[in-house]
C-alpha cells in the first residue's frame, strides 16, 4: 500500500513538472518510410507527447502510431490527436497475437513486426527520452533500414553464448531464464542474442517474419513452462531476439544511449531510457523534460 501510494505521488509531481508539455504546438508530421509506434497507457499522454515530441524534433519525419486500449479515455484519445494531427490510434484488444500470448506488451511485438513486413518500424517506449542534440546514429539507421536496439554495452551473441552467460548469473528474472535456453532453439547454432531493453528499437523491414516470432514464442514456453512463459519480461526477450536476428543490427552506442541509474552522469547522453524502477529518481527526468519543453515552446517563437 506505502509503495502504490509513493509511487502515485511519483507520477502526480512528475504531470505537475511536465504540464507544460500540454501548451506546446501540435505536430507537423513529414512523411518518411518509416513509423513510430508507441504503447500508450492513459496515465503516460504527458510523458508520451513529451517522449515523442522531443523524438520527433531528432528525428524529423515518420508516420506515427498509439496502442491505447479500448477502454482508454475519450479525452485522452483526444488530446493525442490534437497534439499529433495524423496519429493512427490502433486498439489495443483488436491487434490479432496469433499464435502468441495477449498481455506483457506481446500485442505490441506482434503489431510492430506485422507492420514492419511493409515497412522500417521504430519501437518507442513513452520513458525513452530524447535530451542531447541530435539522434545521428538513430536517423542514419532509419535512412538506411538498418536495425537497432539500445543494449546499453550490452554485445550481440551467438545463442550458446548468451546462454552460458545467463546460466553463470543467479538471477531469478525470467528474462534471464528464457536467455539460459536459448541454444536449446531449433537451428540454435545459426541463432543471435542481444540482452537489451525494447524501450526504443528499430525492426527493419522484411527483417524478421511474423512466422518466426510466432515460432520463437512457442519454443519459449515449450522450454520454459506456459506459467512462467506467461510472466512479464518475455516479450523484451522476443524483441532483443527479433532485432538481433535482422541483417546488420546495430547495438546503440553508449553512454549516448542508455537506462538511467541513479548516480549515473548524463555527461554525453543523446536519450535516456527512464524505466520503471528508477524512472523519477534524482527527479532528472522532469527537469530534462522542463528544458525541452521550453525548447520547444522557444522554437515556436521563434517561427512565429
């Protein structure tokens, strides 16, 4: 109950911080071939425009989508589109899983892996924030349809490898426990694993079939159990296999891109990935997004 209510207040200073996000201009969304495609819970509008926005001034084009479940509410529904005239609001419940599970984001995967069959697809989590001047590493990846995920130092690795490494850590996470099976995948000896977050990637196009995450899911849980196949964390697991599995896949250079630890300098860093459990610590992402969104207000002025 202390937690729930700390961490309610957390996110009640964290709106109060960034409610000025809400009197920036809207969007102007440029073509590209590519999408950006976010999970967008009702309490995350703020953090997600704030996210995207400063996404999309680094970025400078690109299609946009928000998974928002059908219950989310209308003003919400709203106030995305009236930041982000063009947005494609995709229902959550109406995203077909196929042969994978409902829950723990996997519609996201699923939906992000459809799509990327037609075209580039960047995968952006509302707490991945962009604070440094530019995302020249990310932007020539999408100019290039290369794939890329943040790793943070984290190498790309045969299956056996990424194995042995997970079964030498006494970790009970079940990331970690889907890692420690992966040389026992079918076609193990050909396979490649990252150990990333899937808070921003990118699926290239044509870059990893349906079929086969479909196919990755159910040798997870044939392996694993379908209890703790069903726990939260699996789906980062699938996506880190996806991406690594793609042509070419670039792991983000650090420290330009990285999870945020308290304590860390931000000395260098072009995006932060603000996850859950640190995510308002040393209250730094509220006052980097303070500063981007008079950034932001700073450039209308400027236009005007």
């Amino acid at each position: 109950m202390l937690y729930r209510l700390r961490r309610s207040l957390a996110y009640w200073r964290f709106d109060r911080a960034i409610a000025g996000i809400l009197a920036t201009p809207p969007l102007a969304l440029r073509p590209a071939p590519w999408t950006i495609v976010s999970m967008v819970a009702a309490k995350h509008v703020p953090m997600y425009l704030l996210s995207l926005k400063a996404f999309y001034a680094r970025i400078g084009a690109g299609q946009v989508v928000a998974i928002v479940a059908r219950d989310a509410p209308e003003d919400g529904k709203a106030i995305l589109r009236r930041h982000v005239p063009g947005i494609e609001l995709v229902t959550l419940e109406d995203i077909d899983t196929g042969a994978c599970q409902r829950g723990g984001t996997w519609e996201r995967l699923v939906y992000c892996l459809t799509r990327a069959e037609r075209e580039f697809v960047v995968q952006l989590d509302a707490d991945a924030f962009a604070c440094g001047p530019d995302l020249d590493e990310v932007r020539a990846c999408l100019e290039s349809g290369r794939p890329f995920v943040l790793a943070d130092g984290q190498p790309l690795l045969p299956v056996a490898e990424a194995a042995a490494r997970a079964r030498a850590m006494h970790d009970p996470y079940v990331g970690t426990r889907v890692e420690r099976v992966l040389d026992r995948l079918p076609g193990a000896a050909g396979l490649r694993y990252v150990r990333a977050s899937s808070a921003l990637a990118g699926y290239a196009r044509g870059g990893f079939p349906r079929a086969a995450i479909e196919a990755f899911h159910r040798d997870g849980e044939r392996l694993l159990g379908a209890e703790a196949w069903r726990e939260w964390g699996t789906e980062q697991c699938a996506s880190n296999f996806a991406v690594a599995n793609m042509p070419d896949p670039l792991a983000l250079p650090v420290p330009a891109y990285t999870n945020h630890v308290p304590g860390r300098s931000g000395e260098g860093t072009k995006l932060f990935h603000f996850l859950g459990s640190h995510r308002f610590d040393d209250g730094l992402f509220a006052r980097l997004g303070q500063r981007e969104i008079a950034r932001l207000a700073g450039a209308t002025r400027l236009a005007a």
